[in-house]
C-alpha cells in the first residue's frame, strides 16, 4: 500500500491511498471533504464485468479488496 498527501496553495489537500492497482482519492479543503474518488486501473482484476449495471459489485469487491 502507498499513502500520500498532496497540499497545493489554495487550501486543498489530496489524499492518495494505492492498493495495487486500485487507487482511492479523496479532496479536501478546509476541513471538508470535497470529493471521494476510488480508481480502478484494471476492472479484469475484480472479475465482475465492466458494464454499467455491475457498478454496485465492483464497488462491494473494492471494498474488500
């Protein structure tokens, strides 16, 4: 696992978290989460499909990855 934490000069930090090849980003500024992103650079490696309908299984298998 990588962690890193960005600051730029407008107040806002960037949190970056890798697990392979699944990443997780989250934005905040001031004290307030802007924006939660969670990357996934090969969807193959969670043996779901890609299709649009899959999308709430390829979220329960990031979880527990």
């Amino acid at each position: 696992m990588e962690r890193r934490i960005e600051h730029t000069e407008h107040d806002l930090t960037v949190f970056k978290l890798k697990f392979g090849r699944l990443e997780l980003k989250m934005y905040d500024k001031g004290a307030r989460v802007l924006r939660i992103e969670m990357i996934a650079r090969n969807v193959k490696d969670l043996r779901c499909g890609k299709l649009l309908p899959r999308v709430p299984e390829m979220l329960a298998k990031m979880r527990h990855t």
